[in-house]
C-alpha cells in the first residue's frame, strides 16, 4: 500500500543550514549533507532543502552541496530556491536532485512549468504554493510570491489546478497564516487543493506536533506532510511521528532498525 | 564466467547519475557509456531511465543504442532495468498515443486509471510482494518498500515472468524477470537500504557466473 510520507525540510543559505537546528549527535549540526544522512537513517521519506542564499554569486556552495548528499544520501530529495530558468533545473537534477521545486518563477514565467515537464517529466516538477486567506472570504486563499511578501493576484485553488495542468508532478502547498504558529497546517486549504488536482500534494506550514500532520493527511486530504522545526528542535523524532501515525491508521513506511 | 565492468547505459536519462552512484556505494565501480563496444563487452548492463517512452526510444535510437542493447540481451547476460528501463524492455507502452518498445519482455505499460481518489503519478513508497526466489532479492523481505515515481504501470499476462507485485489501484508486477534479465518498476537507487541491497545482489549475481537459462518469455531473437 502506498504510504503517506514525512519530509523534513532544510533553509540552507551558503551552502549551510539555518534556523537553529540542535542534534548532540552531529559533529557539524550546519552541514546540510550530515543531516540528510542523519534523518535518512532515522527513516524520513523525502527531503526537501530550500536554497534561501540571496546572491546567485555564491550558487557553487549550493551545488556543492547537491552533489554531495546524491553522493551520500540513498532517497529523493527536491532542491528549490533560486530556480528561474530550465538550465537551473537542468543543473539541479543533473547533480543529482530528484526533483526541483519552483515558486515566485513558476508564477513570473508559467511556461517553465511546461517546459520543465516536457524536458525533465512532470515528476521533477513540484510547484511549491504559498498562500494566504483572503479575509472575510470563506475558503477562499490568495497566491503569495518572494517567500510570502508579494500577493500575485492569484487564487490559490484556480493556480493549483493551472500549475498541475502545465504538467507540474507535484504541489507543495504553505499556508502564510499557519507556517511558523506550530498549530497545525490550514486542512481547509490542502483539501480544496487536493481535491481539485490529480496530483499529490505536499502539506506545508504549522506542524507543531504528530496530531497536526494526521489532520493534514485526513481532514486535508494531503499525501505527504513536510515540517522542519519539529524535527531539527528534537521535539519530535520522525520514528515517533510515523508510529504515531500508523496508530492513527494511517500507512507509513515503519522506520528500519540497523 | 562476466569479468567485463557493469556498465550503465547513458542516454541522457534523468536518474543516471543517481544510478550510477547507488552501484559505486555497493562496490561496483560502474563505466557511464553510450559506447556500444562497451555494452557487448559488459559483464553486466543496467539501463536507467525516467520521463517519456517516446522520449527515451527516441534517444536510444539516435545513440544507436537499440541494436547493441538487443544484441547483449540475445546472449542471455546480466541486465538491470530501471523504472522507464523496465518499460523500454516490453513491447509497447500507451504512453503518448502508443509507442513500441524493445520487445524483449512479454508485457507492455498502460496508464494507470485516473479518479477514485487515485492520484497519478504514483509517487511515493510502496510494498513488493516477491512471487518466487531470486538472487536479486536474497536479503530483501517480503513486503520491502520501495520509492516509485510513475504514470505508467507493466501489465503481463506472460506465466513466470512477474517476480514481485504491488498494489495502486491495480495489482501490478513492479519487478519482471526473466533469465538473466530483471527490471525494477521502483528506483532502487531512491530507496534507501532495501534497494542499495537490490544493485548489491544483482552486481553479486552478475559476477557469479551462474549459468542462468534462456527463458521462453524472453522474445528477443
């Protein structure tokens, strides 16, 4: 049976990780590949790093970095962050990312969808969403750009299906109101998404605990859950959330024991 | 006795290079090379491949890839195939109105029925339910999971040639074998200890020199 999946997910800005991440285990807690190995052992499904580096002058770390964990690390992970053009994309998977994701640049040029698709198939490309609700409107969420600072005058529902139309594999979708609060994803918002499209969906933003992403995957109908701070704090270890899960019902892949 | 290299085809397929290191971490320092000396020279031959039918027979083809791969195959040698690997081995696939495959495997690749909440790709991790005993899967339990990313599912109707089976909508044979052929639906290389263990077995039996008999499903001629 087809699992639900757990993503931590990395900030990694030259080539390092940030946003705290505290594991007494690792001899260089900043050191993106160490901890893809880490959590490749403790049994996550997927990663996802963000390259949040600001100038695309320091874009070797990055790669550097890619490169390393394919050397290193024996599941997917998605690069996003700073990929503008099919040559980006090109790069990423080529150093051996499997799939890369793209937000403000999928919204500024759509036709990278497309082409990403055709050039690389739809299952390298995940879309990544980040939205918020539109106030005094009743599920209604509007598509926001820049890592959430500029409203695109899209509806996130409408874009998702647009996105997945010109062949995007895959939706990570953010909620700007619930990301950072650790209260829980906006289900109301994954659901109307995932319902809408054929593809899976990535919930993303709020997971405060393992009864958050068990909302996610049931009430918001998502087919992977990502979450980053629960698991870089140690406040949840990915063994304990997917035996949580599994005890809610739902199939996981059961973390192996070396 | 195959003393030759495990060579991986390169075609400009997306998860060559991810191919390529998963048989490096096992220990078989795997050539890259779209060199047909180097096919028929193999001790072993794994063909990658993800993305369209259409799109990798074409680049077989312009490589002039198709008749070495056949060529290889029709001496019964160790050969891996990879998600659109195994599909480039059946007859034919649905994929983009149709398209015609190798023809070495008695199958072909349709799509997945859509709706029901089927979502399509089906990507994610999945059990194999092994069929029979096979050196690739010596060390591998029953039930293993396995990453699959994929539109398209093998279908067969060919007695014997289903190694292992899962289940999207459909129960399908996401492992065909077939003498010394064998081709995974899933990605091994994106697979974490399971799959490490899947190259590891097929390098050890590639290197074996066990005499594997032509099988009658194999149609390559």
């Amino acid at each position: 049976m087809l699992t639900r999946r757990i993503i931590p997910c990395f900030d990694v800005d030259n080539g390092r990780v940030v946003k705290g991440v505290s594991f007494v285990e690792l001899r260089d807690a900043g050191d993106p590949v160490e901890l893809a190995r880490l959590y490749e052992r403790e049994g996550a499904d997927e990663l996802v790093f963000l390259d949040i580096t600001a100038s695309s002058d320091n874009r070797s770390t990055t790669y550097d970095m890619v490169e390393r964990t394919a050397d290193q690390v024996f599941i997917p992970f998605t690069v996003g962050g700073g990929i503008r053009s099919v040559v980006d994309m090109k790069v990423m998977l080529e150093l051996g990312a499997e799939k890369v994701s793209i937000n403000t640049s999928a919204i500024q040029q759509p036709d990278l969808i497309n082409e990403g698709a055709y050039r690389f198939g739809s299952q390298a490309v995940v879309v990544a969403i980040d939205a918020r609700r539109v106030p005094g409107e009743q599920g209604k969420w509007e598509v926001y750009t820049h890592g959430g600072r500029n409203p695109a005058g899209l509806d996130a529902v409408e874009w998702a299906v647009e996105a997945t139309g010109r062949g995007a594999g895959e939706l990570l979708v953010t909620s700007m109101d619930t990301d950072g609060h650790l209260k829980g994803y906006d289900n109301a918002m994954l659901r109307a998404i995932s319902e809408a499209v054929q593809v899976p969906v990535i919930a993303s933003g709020g997971a405060g605990g393992p009864e958050h992403m068990v909302e996610a995957l049931t009430e918001g109908k998502a087919d992977a859950v990502l979450a980053a701070s629960i698991f870089h704090f140690g406040t949840y270890s990915i063994r304990e959330v997917k035996e949580y899960l599994a005890a809610a019902g739902l199939p996981v892949r059961p973390v192996q024991r070396d | 006795m195959n003393t030759g290299p495990v060579v991986v085809v390169d075609y400009d397929a997306g998860n060559l290079r991810s191919v390529a290191r998963a048989l490096t971490h096992v220990g078989a320092d795997p050539v890259v090379s779209a060199d047909p000396d180097d096919i028929l020279n193999a001790g072993a031959v794994v063909l990658p491949g993800v993305g369209a039918a259409a799109d990798t027979m074409f680049k077989l083809g312009e490589r002039r890839l198709v008749e070495p791969i056949k060529e290889y195959l029709a001496a019964n040698r160790p050969f891996l195939g990879v998600c659109m690997g195994l599909h480039a081995l059946l007859l034919r696939s649905e994929e983009g109105g149709g398209q015609d495959c190798l023809g070495v495997l008695d199958g072909d690749a349709r799509l997945f029925p859509a709706g029901a909440g089927l979502k399509v790709p089906h990507m994610g991790w999945n059990t194999v339910e092994w069929l029979r005993e096979h050196p690739i899967t010596e060390g591998v339990p029953n039930g293993s999971y396995f990453y699959f990313v994929h539109s398209y599912y093998p279908h067969s109707d060919a007695p014997g040639l289903a190694l292992g089976e899962t289940e999207y909508g459909v129960v399908f044979p996401s492992v065909l074998a077939s003498g010394y052929v064998v081709a995974t639906q899933f990605h091994p290389e994106k697979s974490g200890r399971d799959g490490l263990r899947i190259y590891r077995n097929f390098v050890d039996w590639a290197r074996s020199g066990e005499s594997v008999p032509l099988p009658s499903a194999t149609l390559v001629s």
